[in-house]
C-alpha cells in the first residue's frame, strides 16, 4: 500500500545578514521578496527531485505576512516553475505554522488518493528589511505516493494552541510593555512544556528532540532548552524563520547519507506543534540545506526597494505574452538552422534562414562575463549605479540583464555568473520580475548537499 511521504527538498536562504546585538537577521535584498526566494527553493528541489513538473498536480504555498505579501504572487510562481496551468492551487496564510499546515494538507490528500504529486513551498519574506525577526527564507519539499524507497514520513504526535497575540504593537518602532512581554515568554514556555511532558513520556525516544522556533522570542527558546536537556535546537534553530522554520529545520537533520529518526518540536505564537519525523537511508541526494554562506552584511534599514518606472504597464499584451518565458528562460531553436529566439514567442519566422519550424529550448543559468558596463545616470528609482552584463552562457548564446548582489568593482571579465530571477518594480500594485545575474557565490556555493555529493563521489 502507497502513503504520502516526502521525497525532495531544497530550502533558500536571503544572503544580506542584518547582526545585531542580540541576533543575526537575514532580510531580503532590494530586488528580493517571497516570491524569488520561493523560486529559488521550488528551482532546487525540483532539481534535485529529477521528476517531470508536468506530474505536479497541486501547488501548496505557505507565505508569511509582510510587505511582500502583496500582487499575484501564486500565479507568479505557477509561470516561474512551468507548472500546468491547470495545477490546482491552494495559499496557506494566517499565523506561523501554515507551513506545517500545508505540509500535512498535502501529505493527506496524497495518501488518500485525492492527488498524486504536490509541491509545498513555506516562504517567509522577512521583517521588512529592518533587521527584525523573522529571517527571509523559504524551503520547498515535494511530496508524492511511495510504496518503498528514498523518502521522509512525517506524523503528527502532539499539538497545543491558546489565544495570544505575540507582537503587540501599532508598528516597528513600538514595544510593547517589559510586563506584557514578560507575562507572553511565560505562558509560551508553559505551554511549550506541557507539550513536552506530554510527548516524551509516550514517545521513549533514546534520540534528541529538535526544536524549531517559529515566531517565539529567543528567551523562550533559552528557556525551554535550559529546562529540558533531552532537546537539541536544530541547525536552522539560529533564528526565526517564520513559516519556513520547521521545513528547514527538516531539511537540515535528514540532509546526511544515514537513516534519522527524530521528533520535532515547532514553536509558534499561538499553537506547537510535534511531528515525528523518519527517513530513510540513502535520501540524501534529494535535499538540499542552505547554508547560508558568503552572507552580504548589511546595516538595519539601510536597504530600499527599487521601484522604477516601467516602459510598459503590467496588463500590456507583451508583458502578458512574455511574463513566464523571460523568467523560465525558456527560448526556441531553429530545427534548420539551430538559430535561437527568446522569448520563444518573439519571432515566428527564425530571421536567419527563414523557415518557421521551431523546437523548444531553455537557455542555461550559469555562465561568464562577456562584457559589462555601469550606469551613473539612471532615472529615478534606480539607486546610484546599476551595472549590466553581457553575459557568454554555457551554451554560448549571449544574454544582457543587470547585475544583483555584486559590487562594480567585482565585476571583471571571465567572471563566473548566474542567472536568478529577482523583482524589477512595483506597477499599479503589481510587483514585476525578471532575469538578473549574480556572482556564483551567491547562488552555487550555498547547494550544500549538492557539493556535498559531488565531492564524495
């Protein structure tokens, strides 16, 4: 009999690292939101997973609250990824566990035969590049019907809720009262050990417990470690990632070649949550946990959205066309003469032997500098300076887009570059995306189960 496991995964971290005095923040770039960070994880496990996305069947997407929640982010993702436009789609949104919650959802309507094949995304856009929890990340899992082989199961063991508001303030520059926080880190920590008196009686696991702490203020996590011993804070345990943290503390304990069993204790602001967590030997290969190294310091408040003027408005016939392809990559070959067209749809007769049979092609992300110039007269909206690449991809064809995440004074020919989807501008409400280069660094050298792998092999 089939049951609905997990069978990939990849997770994403922001690169700009706000550190304070009391922790460090990951908070989005000025081209970032949940939605590329979502891309960039889906983009991962996707890869790692090797299946076709026609299977998908179902997007589930767990986003947090902030100014990034905002536009058509789902169908966004939906053309980002290639998915069927006939995938069903389901947004999962409210309080800090719906990533757990869609994880479950998902796993339930795979084993009861309703769906086959979901991807799940949790992706949390941050505190509004402020340097205040919650981190920027995202992580993505695929889950489908397995009989044997590779794969995670994940149950639920325990679960208790109450009402209570943990941030109560009228904006980011008003705390609430030294009483009332006190009286809040209190009550989480009682019902935090409630639920663990309750579970590990009944579990007799000889294995630590791992924690993930999702919206709790860190003197709860102090306290809830200190008070219990046979807890173990996991890898992603740093800080607070919002609606991703459970999925990345997940990926973090069964990212090693060996079988792991464990259960996981996710901390939230107004429910916790204990899942018993197992995977199988040999599944490595299939997740892949950011490290999040080569983070870009950054100083708190200091990052400002770009937001230009479009030469286009957002509901023009080209944009419409356009939108997936540029962000796909996704181009067409000549069957005659091997000349390529992107976006696919630009040209229907190929201009250079004028025939008008075409076959599908997607351009590759990664690499080098060709040539590069930096602008110092932009209109406003832009910032200061942008710098554009021509970039000499892996398959030769040449690609012009701007540069993210790289200072101009790094920029030199021959230097390795990869192609990442990050946002544009914001029109009439909507944000707008397109393909724009990073260094290698930002992007490759963070795969580490990938590299991982591929050096042990």
């Amino acid at each position: 009999m089939s049951r609905g496991a997990v069978t990939a995964g990849a997770s994403y971290l922001a690169r700009r690292l706000v550190v304070g005095k009391r922790e460090e923040v990951r908070v989005c770039g000025p081209d970032e939101d949940a939605v590329t960070l979502a891309l960039e994880a889906a983009q991962r496990s996707i890869e790692v997973w090797g299946g076709d996305i026609e299977r998908f069947d179902a997007l589930y997407l767990a986003i947090g609250h902030g100014s990034f929640v905002e536009g058509p982010h789902a169908q966004f993702l939906i053309e980002g990824l290639g998915l069927s436009n006939t995938c069903s789609l389901s947004t999962f949104s409210g309080e800090s566990l719906v990533g757990l919650s869609a994880l479950v959802s998902a796993m339930d309507a795979v084993e009861t035969g309703r769906l086959s094949t979901v991807l799940v995304i949790a992706t949390e856009g941050g505190g509004a590049r402020s340097g205040i929890p919650p981190s920027a990340a995202a992580a993505a899992v695929i889950v489908e019907a397995v009989r044997e082989g590779a794969s995670v199961s994940i149950e639920e063991v325990g679960q208790i809720s109450s009402v209570k508001f943990d941030r109560w303030q009228s904006s980011l520059n008003v705390a609430p009262s030294r009483g009332d926080n006190r009286y809040l880190q209190d009550r989480n920590i009682s019902e935090v050990q409630t639920l663990v008196d309750r579970i590990i009686p009944e579990s007799k696991w000889k294995t630590p417990i791992i924690t993930a702490f999702c919206g709790a203020h860190r003197n709860v996590r102090k306290k809830v470690l200190s008070l219990n011993p046979e807890l173990k804070d996991s890898g992603a345990g740093l800080g607070d990632y919002g609606v991703a943290s459970p999925f990345l503390a997940i990926l973090e304990e069964i990212s090693v070649p060996e079988a792991t069993e464990f259960l996981l204790l996710a901390q939230g602001t107004s429910r916790h949550v204990a899942l018993r967590v197992s995977s199988t030997g040999g599944c490595s290969r299939k997740f892949l946990s950011d490290q999040g190294k080569h983070p870009i310091l950054t100083e708190a408040g200091s990052i400002v959205a770009h937001e230009p003027k479009l030469s286009l408005p957002t509901y023009s016939p080209f944009y419409a066309r356009n939108c997936g392809e540029l962000i796909r990559l996704d181009a067409a070959k000549c069957s005659h003469c091997d000349w390529v067209a992107f976006p696919a749809s630009l040209r229907p007769i190929c201009p250079q032997c004028k025939q008008s049979s075409w076959n599908s092609y997607r351009l590759p992300r990664s690499g080098v500098v060709y040539s590069f110039t930096i602008n110092r007269f932009l209109p406003s909206g832009f910032g200061d300076e942008m710098a554009y690449v021509l970039g000499e991809l892996d398959d030769g064809y040449m690609f012009w887009a701007p540069v993210s995440d790289l200072e101009t004074t790094e920029i030199e020919i021959g230097l390795p570059v990869w192609l990442t989807v990050r946002r544009f501008s914001k029109q009439d409400g909507v944000p707008v995306y397109g393909m724009k280069f990073v260094g290698v660094n930002t992007w490759q050298s963070n795969r580490h189960g990938q590299m991982l792998h591929e050096g042990t092999t």
